[in-house]
C-alpha cells in the first residue's frame, strides 16, 4: 500500500512538474523592461493578421523577464509543439557539452566514430570530413532528402555516399548532417542525444517536457523531430544570449556558445537588396539573422527562436507558415523600433489593452449554424489517408466525430460549437516528413482539439488542431455531392476530395 501511495505521490508530482515548467521564467511587463507596449501590440497584431498563418505561441523576453505571451486557442502554453529544424540548435549544443567534456573535438574526422559502419574505400574527401564540417553543413555530400524514407541504416547508407566537395568549402543545408552529429553523441557518450541533454542541460534549466523522435535503429533525428514548451524556446533563447550560463552555473562553454551563435560560413543564399534574414550566414546549427547581431533557431513552417544580444532580447514564434520571412519582419517593423534603454513608465491602459489581446486569441472557428441533432455514418471510398468510415453524432448537448481507419484503428473526436473539444488520440498526428519509422520516440497520447459548424444546410466542416505537435486537418462535408474533402494545414497542401456513401445509423 505504501509503495502505490508513493507511485501516486510521484505520478501526481510528475503532472504538477510539467504543467508548473511554463511558469518558470519570471515575469514583468513590457514596460517595465523598456519596450512599449504599443509596439508589443502591434506585433501581435501583425502576426495574428498573417495571410495564411496559424500562431501557436509567441513569447516576448527582454532583461530575462518574459514581458508579453501569447497562445491562441486552442494552443495553450502547457502544449508541446514540434520544432522541425529549430531542433538543430538543440543538437548543437549537445555536441559543444560533449566537447566540453574531452569527449570529442571539431577537428576529429567523421569515420572515427563509425569504423563498423564503412561498405567501401573512403574517399579521401569522406576521410576529411570533420566534427565542425558537419555543424557549419559543409560536409560536402550532396543533400538526399529521401535518404530517410528508404533507409534503415542512416548512419551506414550515409557514410556510403559521395563527397563531391571538399568538406568545410560550401554550404549545402542538410539534416543528415545534423543526425551524424546526433549518432556522434551517441557513440561518445553512450546514451541517446536526448538523455545526454536531459542529464547536461535539461535538467539545470528545469526542462521536464521534451521528447525527441528517432531513427530507425534508436538514433535521434537530430535534425528534426524533438518536441517542446514554447517556454523550453524562451529558455534556450536565453541560454544562447548568456553565452551559455545559467543561474551562474556554464552549462555549455562560452566560447562554443559564441562561434555557434557567430557567421562562420555563408548559409548559401545569394546577397539581396534589401537584406534579408535567409542570407546572412550559419554558425555552428544557428542561422544569422538581419538585425546587426542577431541570430535564430529556425525550423520549418515558422518556428524561431530570435535572439537580439545588444538589445537583451528573445522573441519565440511557433506556428504554421510556409514562408516565415513576414513572421521574422513583425519583429523588426513593429517591435524593435519599440525598445528602449530604460523602463518606460508604467502604460497601464496599454497594459490591459496587451493582456485581453493575449486572453482571447484564438485561431478562427468554423463559419456556420450549428444544426439540428442527427447522426450520419459515411463509408468512404479509397483514399490516401487509409480512412474506412466516418460516423458523425451532432446531439443537443455533445458532439463527436469517429474515424475508422482500415485495420479497425479508430479516432473519437469531440467537437464544440464556438468552442474547442480536447480528446486524447489513439493514433499519431498526420506529419510531413515520411522518414521510416517516423514519430518513433514521441510519447503516445497527442491531443486533438476540434470544432464544427454547418456552412450551409448541406455543408459541414470540421476543424481539428493537433496541439501539442504542430499540423491539423479540415474536413468539410458536402451532403449535396456526397463526398468530403480533407486538407492538411501544413502549407500548399493539396485537398483531397473523397466520395461518400451515407448509411444508415
């Protein structure tokens, strides 16, 4: 009985953990560290009026206070989000510990660690190719994004390729480039890269959320897939403009932190006028960024992590948006033109004006009535998603919407009406990258919210965000035609449209 009470106590302690971690950063006003507030609203503003933009969290920190934070329903800061590429930064910092520690240098040459992994000669190119090749994405093998998707082995298969350039002298973006560093770790430490960082850094800065998705044979990514709090992001910001102290303890030395933060090569992009945050240089997995100084973790469809060390600033931006340019220009069009040397006086309208702006952001609903109570039950014809059937249940006091996959496999969804609907999954979020054994590692159990709403008498659409990932999906059915068609939000996804046959209940 003891030993249930104290699994309990830990279980119940555990939850508390996690949900108090948004809470750790302290809090001020933008004001009180400098920023006007005005400018604060109007960058949230810009960026909840983005054309063809879904926010998930924005968070604003000067002076290593958060002074404005923003999550539209129905996002909450509690709510894990998939970084993409922004992982990177992550991986890069493992390897600067694991540097630290004499468990490796950038000089050591990538087929040292693998000496059971080679299938044939190595080049005297592959033999060349170094740590720091790797982190400044200079390996000189040319990118191979459906690699993953076919592969078993990344490590061996990728070892095998050719190195048409000589490493270290052209940038070419590569994601693989960030997993070797990540199967370094691994080899070095003898733990995951994501239990080494639980251990290292993790752990010192209270970060209790997180998991990373991992290769087929058990390697993180690296490159993609690790998942997080928005406030996790606000931390590293942090981290990377302390130079890698925190609460006064070096948790990565400051040196590694300054190259990595610091233009060492090109990035690969042609120079522009105006100047744009593309083709200002990469460091060591950290992108240059336009404003004299500043620099980012980015990751796909729009997350970032930007750091501005003479202004003492860190802007996090999660969300769904192709070209994240315009996310990056909110910040130096309406914010920075907003700071300040000194605390401003206290802008308690503006004050209020800011908190129910963030209080009642929320992503749009869907457009319509909400109908008369009736159920439906539609078999579907082939379709890519694997979805057999869809039973609808739109009652006076709930809603739900049931998909059945081929294989049995179902999903119950909630619905609300001018409100969101949370239901645990059974299943795995729809994700764009199609790497073999895809989302192995994440913790199962992602949450769904969804909404519904009649557009016309004979056209319903569903809403489902996928909080605690990233993408989510649109179903709207038409009962005139018979079919349903279902959209992705990643950006320039392309409907599907499915024929239908109603049945009976």
């Amino acid at each position: 009985m003891k030993h249930r009470l104290l699994l309990l106590w830990l279980l119940v302690a555990a939850s508390v953990m996690a949900v108090a971690q948004t809470g750790d950063l302290p809090r001020s006003t933008p004001a009180a560290e400098g920023i006007s507030t005005q400018a604060v609203i109007n960058m949230m503003d810009s960026l909840l009026g983005l054309p063809e933009c879904d926010i998930h969290h924005v968070m604003v920190m000067r002076h290593g206070k958060v002074v404005a934070e923003l999550h539209p329903a129905p996002f909450r800061a509690e709510d894990s989000h998939t970084l993409y590429s922004a992982s990177k930064t992550f991986t890069s910092l493992a390897v600067g510990i694991a540097i630290d520690e004499n468990l490796l240098r950038l000089e050591d040459r990538v087929m040292t660690f693998f000496p059971d992994k080679r299938t044939n000669r190595v080049s005297d190119n592959m033999a060349a190719m170094t740590v720091r090749d790797l982190l400044m994405m200079a390996s000189g093998v040319e990118p191979d994004w459906t690699m993953r998707n076919n592969s078993m082995d990344w490590v061996k298969d990728w070892l095998a390729k050719p190195v048409a350039d000589s490493p270290g002298s052209r940038f070419q973006y590569d994601s693989m480039c960030t997993f070797m560093l990540s199967a370094i770790v691994q080899r070095v430490t003898g733990q995951t890269m994501l239990e080494y960082l639980q251990k290292k850094l993790f752990a010192p800065m209270h970060i209790i959320v997180a998991d990373w998705e991992t290769s087929p044979d058990g390697i993180n990514t690296g490159g993609w897939g690790l998942r997080v709090q928005a406030e996790t992001m606000a931390k590293l910001g942090q981290l990377l403009l302390n130079e890698g102290k925190w609460d006064g303890e070096q948790l990565v030395s400051a040196d590694y932190v300054r190259a990595a933060c610091s233009r060492l090569i090109d990035g690969g992009a042609k120079t522009t006028t105006p100047p744009t945050d593309g083709n200002q240089g990469y460091g060591y997995q950290v992108w240059q960024s336009k404003w004299p100084g500043s620099f980012r973790a980015d990751g796909a469809m729009g997350q970032y992590t930007v750091v501005v060390p003479q202004e003492d600033l860190v802007v996090v931006i999660l969300g769904m948006k192709l070209y994240g340019h315009e996310e990056l220009a909110c910040i130096w069009n309406q914010l920075m033109p907003g700071l300040q040397a000194a605390p401003l006086q206290p802008e308690t309208k503006l004050q209020k004006r800011l908190e129910t702006l963030c209080a009642k952001a929320q992503l749009q609903f869907p457009q319509g009535k909400k109908g008369k109570p009736q159920s439906k039950v539609l078999e579907l014809a082939s379709n890519k998603f694997g979805m057999k059937q869809i039973a609808l249940y739109l009652g006076p006091s709930s809603n739900a919407m049931q998909v059945e996959y081929k294989g049995q496999d179902r999903e119950h969804l909630a619905l609300g009406y001018r409100s969101w609907e949370y239901t645990t999954m059974n299943g795995y979020p729809y994700y764009s990258i199609n790497a073999i054994n895809r989302m192995q590692g994440f913790a199962h159990g992602f949450t769904a919210a969804a909404a519904y709403a009649w557009n016309t008498p004979s056209m319903l659409e569903v809403r489902v965000h996928y909080v605690d990932w990233i993408s989510g999906q649109v179903f709207t059915f038409d009962f005139g035609k018979h079919e349903v068609t279902i959209r992705d939000t990643y950006p320039n996804s392309k409907p599907v449209t499915i024929p239908f046959t109603e049945k009976n209940d």
